[in-house]
C-alpha cells in the first residue's frame, strides 16, 4: 500500500507540474482513477484511505489531516516524522501514520506558520502559531529538537465549551458554576491557575461567556484561541515573533499597554508567562476590573509565588511591595487540575483576604474533596464549600448582586 502511494504521489507531481489540475474536485476525481486501476486488489477502505492521504499530502496537512478531522482526539504529538501520537478520550495512544519523509513534515509545518505569518528556521527554532480552527500548535526544529522536526497540536472544540458543559463533566457543579457567574459579572478580577492540560483555556472560555454583552472586552494572546461569542463589542490581538531580521516584534506587554487606550471594560489576558505579569497586575490595579487571565502552577500558593518571579523579571522592586500589587488586584483564585483518572475538576476557589506579616493571606471558599472508595482508578468527589464566607462584598454589592 505505502509503495502504492509513492507510485501515485510521484506520477500526480509530474502532471501538476505540466497539466495542473485547478480544483480540488478535479484533484481528487484523477487519485480515485489511479487508485482504482492500480489497487485492484485492496480493499474499498483501504482504497478510500490511499485517495485520502493522496489527496491531503497535496492539499491538506498531509498524514495529519485526518487526525486533525477527527473530533475524537484531543491533541496530536509529532516527535519526529515517523513517530505520531494522540491523545483520543484523555489516552495519548502511538498511530501508524507517519511521514513519507522529514521534508515532507518540513513542508506542512512551514504552511502552517505561514498561515499565521509566523517564521521557523534554524535561527528561530521555537514558535507557537494556530491553525484555521483555533487549535493552538508549537513548533521546535533542530537543532533544539533532537528528533527531528517536533510538532504540538492543542486542538480544541467546533463549539467552544459553556458552563453547563463542565457541569455536566463534572469540572464542578452548579452551586459553584452560579456563584462564579455572580464574581464575574460584579467585575471580581479572577486568576486561573493550574498545570499542563488541566483545562484552563477552556475554563477561562466558559467563564468569559458570563460577562455581560453590553461590556467592551480586549482579550490578548500568544496565539488567539479564546471564542467568546456572547459579546459583540471584542477586540481580539496576539502577540508577533521579531522577523528574520531579529526586528517587529510585539510582546504581551506591548499588546497590554495598548490596550489600557483603547477603552476596554475588561481586559483578558490568556496566560501569563514571565515579565508581562507586571503590565497585567497594573491594569487590574488601574480601573480595569472583572480582568481575567490563566498561569501554570501547581497549587494556589503556587501561583502566586510564580507570579512574584514573573513580577521580579520585570522590575527589581521590594517583594513586599510585590505581594502588595498581587493582593490589591487579584480577588479571586481557581486552581485546576487533571487527576489520574484524566478528569479535568477544579480543585480550590479561595479569595484573598490581603496582607499579613508581608505575607499574602487566602480565604479557601471551596476545595475539592474526594471520597474514599476501594477502587483508586477513579475518583470520586466534589467541590465542597469551606464555610467560609467571602470577606470583600463590596464588588457584589456595588453591583446590585446578592449571594
């Protein structure tokens, strides 16, 4: 079948060289021809399958496009240009696709940069880009990657995810879904915390989706992936890698400058990573409530010693003073986290109460508890209140908003 394929992909490069063939209509109708006179004895799948990946290596991105087409899988892994994997229903499984050759996967991975007017080379081996759908995809070529060219593909839904699907995953319940609701539209500013793959993307989507649709949103981004499709007033902007000139780049950080003129209600930040920390911390603290944002971290505490370094990458300033800019801008913290039976849950709510001892204080309001059971393979709990109560009513009732 493989050698098949070779046969047909070389014989179809000689007649788009000297014939062409100008729709993708006519494309295909000439693989289907070849593949049924030359594969009389396959099967119809497997005939189906070779005018497929035929018509993808031309067309398409190649071996991966039915991978991508497949709604079921959640993340694709290239390691190289024969080694393929998945991630379908929260398993990473190894495929038996690969690439007829390293220039091959070279070729696919320069369309899709350039569909975002990204570079990747030599001299810039590492760059984050998307595809048309929104699927995030990070890219890493030698000599930085020893296998060979290495590609990442984070794909996400046709239809972004609501509140009431996490709900129905059981990421939380509705008691919580409606008090964060109540946080978001009083303009709480709240930080979303969590490790690789626990969903915060996502999470900040649905959360985002409660914000009211009168309000102007300016939502910023390595590279876009947020669908907030509730508010008509958005501007959406992501961030520009320096050309082959080592010149024009945009940074978080220009993105958010810019956007404190442009009369933002809200502004969403979709993760931060080092010295932007700093801009977004000054936003929050600067009339810009009800902002959003995500990191990596592992736990609540985490985060915030996370965002202290990031701070400190941009200013030499005091850490007291510091912690003092975190705990007047953010109010709210959700820490995510994907647990070993691959569910995706929110783990902790807590507020936080301000400072003490040069120290930030938290108030837990809810955190994950879970239920001892004789099979560990799945857990089973929930998001339990702590009995605390939120300290800082002030937002909720400027707003008009009871709990």
């Amino acid at each position: 079948m493989h050698e098949l394929m070779l046969q047909i992909k070389e014989k179809l490069r000689e007649v788009l060289e000297y014939e062409g063939l100008n729709s993708d209509g006519e494309l295909k109708a000439w693989i289907e021809k070849e593949v049924f006179t030359a594969g009389k004895n396959y099967t119809a799948l497997e005939k189906y399958e070779m005018v497929e990946r035929i018509f993808y290596s031309v067309r398409g991105y190649d071996v991966l496009q039915p991978l991508i087409d497949d709604r079921a899988i959640s993340e694709i892994m290239v390691n190289g240009h024969e080694s393929i994997f998945v991630e379908r229903n929260g398993e990473v499984v190894q495929t038996d696709m690969k690439f007829e050759n390293v220039e091959k996967l070279e070729d696919v991975i320069q369309t899709i940069v350039g569909q975002v007017n990204r570079i990747v080379n030599e001299s810039t081996p590492i760059v984050d880009a998307r595809l048309p759908d929104g699927s995030r995809v990070n890219v890493v070529l030698p000599p930085i990657a020893l296998n060979g060219p290495t590609m990442t593909i984070r794909k996400f839904p046709e239809k972004p995810m609501s509140m009431d699907d996490l709900i129905r995953f059981g990421a939380l319940d509705e008691e919580t879904a409606s008090f964060l609701e109540k946080l978001v539209r009083a303009k709480y500013n709240i930080f979303i915390g969590g490790g690789t793959g626990s969903g915060k993307t996502t999470f900040l989507n649905a959360l985002a989706q409660f914000i009211p649709s009168d309000e102007r949103i300016i939502t910023i981004e390595d590279s876009a992936e947020l669908q907030i499709t509730t508010v008509p007033n958005i501007v959406r902007m992501e961030t520009r890698n320096a050309n082959s000139e080592g010149k024009g780049s945009i940074s978080i950080r220009d993105l958010i400058k810019s956007s404190l003129r442009m009369r933002p209600n809200r502004i969403i930040v979709g993760e931060v990573r080092g010295s932007e920390a700093l801009d977004m911390l000054q936003a929050m603290n600067t009339g810009h409530d009800g902002s959003l944002s995500t990191g990596h971290a592992n736990s609540t505490k985490d985060m915030i010693s996370r965002l202290e370094t990031m701070v400190l990458s941009a200013a030499p300033l005091p850490v007291e003073v510091i912690r003092q800019q975190i705990a007047s801008a953010i109010d709210i913290f959700i820490h995510l986290s994907r647990l070993r039976d691959r569910s995706r849950k929110v783990i902790e709510i807590s507020e936080v109460k301000g400072m003490e001892n040069g120290q930030i204080v938290l108030n837990p309001l809810y955190q994950f508890v879970e239920e001892p059971m004789q099979h560990q393979e799945k857990v089973y709990g929930s998001l339990k209140p702590t009995g605390n109560e939120l300290i800082h009513t002030w937002k909720l009732a400027g707003a008009g908003i009871a709990l």
